[in-house]
C-alpha cells in the first residue's frame, strides 16, 4: 500500500483512466452494449458520482478561503488591478484564438460534409428540444455582457455559495479581502481565521486526491461502457477535427506562452498540468476540477499562492478554450451539413460570438452544447435545424466535452504561470524541479 501512494498521483490517475477504459469497453463488447450499460450504471457510476461529489463539495469552500487568503498575502489591494488586468487580457486573447483553431481544423476536414441528417431519431430531437428549453441562449451580445456584469454581484453572498455561483463568491471574496487589509489591526482576526481555513482546505484537497485513481476509473468504466466507441463511427470526422484543434492549440498557443513568452522550459509545464487534466478529462468539469488544479499550480508549478487563489478560480469561470473552440467547429459543423455558405463576415461573428458564448458557459459537462443555439444563429440556422444539429451532437457529446475540458484546465494553468512571474509570485525551482535536464 506503501508503494501505491509513493507514485506520483497523476501516473495513478492515469492509471485508474485507462483500466476504468479497458473495463468499459471490454464490457461493451464483450457482453453486448445493453448488459454493459446496466452494469456499469448500476456499480461504477454511483463511484464516479461519488467522487464527483467530493471534489465538488470543495470548491465552494475551497476558492472562499483561499481567494481571501489569496488577497491578504497580497498586502496591498493596488495589485489587484493589474494581476487581474493581466489575467482577462490573457484569458480573452487564448480564447479568440482557441476558436480560431476550431474554425481553421473544421474548414479543413470538414466534418459536416455529406453528413447524413436524417439519420438522427425522434427521440433526439425531443431530448434536444427539451435541454435547450432549459438552457436558453443568452442572447445578443449586449444582453450577454449585461447578463455576465449584473452576476458577478451577488445579492445574498450566502445564497451564491449555496448556488455554487462561483463569479459572485469571487467578487464577495475579493472585497471581504480588501476590507480585511483596510482595516488593518482590526482585521487581524479575520485574516488569520481566513489564512487557517486555507490552509486546510488545501490539506482536504490533498486527502480528497487520494481516491482520484478509483474515481477515474469507475468515470471511465461508466463513459465507455454506455457509449462506447460509436462516436468515432458516427461523427468521426467532428471527433478528430475537436481533438485535433484541441491538441493544437494547447502546444502552439500554450507552449508559445511557456517557452517563448516566459522563456521557460515546455516539459516541467506539461509533467505539471498532468494530474488535472485526467481529473477534467474523466470529470468533464472545469469546477470539479478546481481543487486539483489549485494543488497543481502550487505543488508542481510553482504557482504563488495570490495567483493560485485568484487566477484559477476566474479562469475555471471564464476562461472556456475548450468550449469557444467548439462552438466554432458547431457553427461549420452545422454550415457545412446544411449547405450554408460561409462568408468572411460570417466567420468574425462566429468568433466574436464563441467567446461571448463561452464567457457565459458553466463548468459543468455538456452545457456549451445548448448554448450553441446563439453561435448557430448568426449564420442562419434555424429554430428547428439548432434543434436537428444538437440532437446530432448530444447522444456523443461527453467524448467531446472531456477534451475541451482538458483545454479549459490547461489553459487556465498557462495563463496563471504567465501572471505568477509576471507579479513575482512565481517559484522557478519548483517549476523546474520537473524538468529532466
């Protein structure tokens, strides 16, 4: 038992991933997709929902105590300005480009090209018109930049916690810090009860991960013995044309950010995002994955803890490489299978409106997909069409949302190592403690 937790946590994460993997399909097509999936609903699913649950359970709490902590370290509340100048500027110039990356793989494989539409069922179509029914799109761009101000203030502070409303625990957060620092010897007190409960709900975080590897597994296990391979039979070409863009925009725009912006070395950054990107992989969720990010950033990365605590929650929230990347390869995906032709205008938009969109997105699984509604409008897709392509998407969409989430986590990790150094929050010998050379 020794042995198994003196292995780095992200091996056995990896790990329980590709077991949990094997389980799921050997199942699937070893006893057929329908005795499968009621095995692994009935025995690993409850698994992986439980620790769905865990990590969850901390978040609230979690980005709470530490954001407060976060902004007291900082001593002096000027820095919030241009630590959170830095950060949106940079959260908002990766996603423009991650949905660049989504148009330019959907223009060259071409994923909705001769796609059979009248294959989806009616059942789909009912389900699709349903979720979307319970996630209206947001509207214009100026309704979705009011909308996005007006949540970040939180009417009842507590109401938001108990909502997981993560932009408005953000705001409370960071003002209960600032009039902490402001009331100088008065605020003692509540610093140093905020400070302790940082510390440990770092310490739960940490104990929490230990059951990671078995949560993966059982995530895994559910994911491919439901679904199985058929995404790649059915929407192949949109499955490679995602995990292509993906992969791309985490080496080109990420890595640029890491070696030639910062000038560091890429491999201690991609050995250091390894736990979280399996936990977002397996989850789904950029929430859920909160906590392991945090622990990365701080453990692996070098991260200061100012950063850690105020970077990546905003980023969990906002920042949605993943899922702006998608709504553009949507938006050709759907062009292309009804015969729409794309203007450059048109393109602009997409990309204006993936970034709104994806602002806006929880980070919670599938939810971009309904949102899509919006990008699909500006070029012309109709009601009933928005309806016929999410009902194309939705029975496959958990295989696409592990990767964007994946995006989402890296992204936010990138951005957070570029304001740590750039604040001189940042620990180069951590950091290159992982670096092979």
């Amino acid at each position: 038992m020794k042995a198994w937790f003196e292995i780095d946590l992200w091996k056995r994460v990896i790990l329980g991933l590709l077991i949990g993997a094997a389980i799921g399909l050997g199942l699937r097509y070893g006893i057929g997709p329908d005795r499968a999936s009621d095995i692994v609903t009935t025995w690993f699913k409850p698994v992986g929902d439980a620790f769905i649950n865990l990590i969850r359970m901390l978040v609230v709490p979690l980005i709470f105590a530490t954001l407060v902590s976060g902004v007291l370290a900082m001593g002096d509340p000027k820095r919030l300005g241009s630590l959170g100048g830095r950060a949106l500027a940079m959260y908002m110039i990766t996603t423009v480009i991650a949905v660049c990356f989504g148009l330019a793989l959907g223009t060259i494989i071409q994923p909705g090209a001769g796609f059979d539409l009248s294959a989806v069922s009616t059942t789909d179509m009912e389900e699709a018109r349903e979720r979307l029914a319970a996630n209206p799109a947001p509207g214009s761009v100026l309704e979705q930049i009011i909308r996005t101000l007006l949540s970040i203030i939180p009417v009842n502070p507590v109401d938001a916690m108990a909502k997981g409303d993560v932009l408005a625990i953000i705001f409370f957060a960071i003002m209960l810090g600032v009039a902490t620092l402001m009331a100088g010897e008065a605020g003692e007190p509540v610093a140093r009860v905020m400070n302790s409960a940082a510390d440990v709900m770092m310490k739960l975080t940490i104990i929490i991960m230990e059951v990671a590897p078995i949560g993966v597994l059982a995530l895994m296990a559910w994911v491919l013995g439901t679904r199985g391979l058929v995404v790649l039979e059915v929407l192949g070409k949109m499955t490679l044309a995602h995990y292509l863009a993906c992969t791309l925009h985490m080496l080109i725009t990420y890595g640029f950010i890491v070696k030639v912006m910062l000038r560091l070395p890429l491999i201690p950054f991609i050995r250091g995002v390894a736990d979280p990107q399996a936990v977002a992989f397996s989850t789904s969720s950029s929430n859920a994955t909160l906590p392991v990010t945090m622990t990365a950033a701080n453990k692996n990365l070098g991260i200061g803890k100012p950063i850690a605590s105020s970077v990546l929650p905003l980023g969990a929230t906002i920042n949605m490489d993943g899922t702006a990347l998608y709504q553009g390869l949507i938006a050709l995906f759907a062009a292309q299978a009804l015969g729409i032709t794309m203007t450059p205008d048109m393109y602009f938009t997409i990309i204006l409106m993936a970034a709104l969109v994806s602002i806006g997105t929880a980070g919670i699984p599938s939810v971009s997909l309904f949102l899509a509604a919006t990008t699909l409008s500006v070029i012309g897709v109709t009601a009933e069409n928005t309806v016929l392509i999410i009902a194309i998407l939705f029975p496959f969409d958990r295989i696409l949302d592990m990767m964007r989430t994946v995006t989402n986590v890296t992204g936010d990790l990138a951005v957070a190592v570029a304001v740590a150094k750039w604040e001189g929050e940042f620990d180069e010998g951590v950091y290159r403690a992982r670096d092979p050379v």
